[in-house]
C-alpha cells in the first residue's frame, strides 16, 4: 500500500514538472497532479495489460521478441494518458506526442524510484 502511494506522489510530481517543462501539457496545480497520477494508476492496473497485449499482436510481438517490450509498454501508457486526458477538464496534453513524452518521463522516474526505494 505504502508503495503504491509513493508512486502517485512521485507521478504527481512527475507530471507537475512535465507541465512545467513541455507546453504542450496542461496542469492545472498539485491537487489536480494527485487526481491525474490516481487516474492513470487505476487506469493503468485495468487497462495496460489488455493495451499491452492488442499492440503485442498488432506487431506481431516484434518487439517483444527483439527484447524491446518496454516500447509497446512506454505506447500502452501514453493511450492511458490520452484516456486520463478526458477525464478531467484541468490536465490537458495537446496531441500523442506529449503524451508519450509523458510516459517515458514516468517510467523512467518510476524506474529510479523502484531502484532507489524498494
């Protein structure tokens, strides 16, 4: 439990920084970083792993194969940041671009994070 709270906070901040840093993503504040984070965690737990699997067979496990598989991941996770996109009116990402920027600013601070802490 205690883990999974640290990666929202962690997400949070993560995003905070990328709205910050890209302009092309819109962040409203903190309150609305920790909404967004637990919107793309519960997402992310429903979802990635149906995500995962469509684009896994959409290219025939290429890239799972070649020892690449994070990428369909890194793409799973931007579509879920696309969907955490309409959820809520105060986080906006401009186009598919941000957000997969946004993914892997996320994965690999929750990378580190994972290394570092547990």
């Amino acid at each position: 439990m205690l883990q999974w709270v640290v990666h929202i906070v962690i997400d949070a901040l993560v995003l905070l920084a990328a709205a910050n840093m890209m302009p092309k993503v819109k962040l409203k504040g903190f309150k609305t970083a920790i909404i967004v984070a637990l919107i793309i965690g519960v997402l992310s737990f429903l979802l990635s792993w149906v995500l995962t699997l469509l684009l896994n067979v959409a290219t025939f496990g290429i890239f799972y194969f070649l020892g690449l598989g994070f990428i369909t991941r890194v793409i799973a996770y931007a579509i879920i940041i696309e969907i955490a996109d309409q959820f809520s009116d105060d986080f906006k990402t401009e186009g598919f671009l941000p957000s997969l920027w946004l993914a892997v600013f996320i994965a690999i601070v929750g990378g580190i994070v994972d290394a570092i802490l547990f």
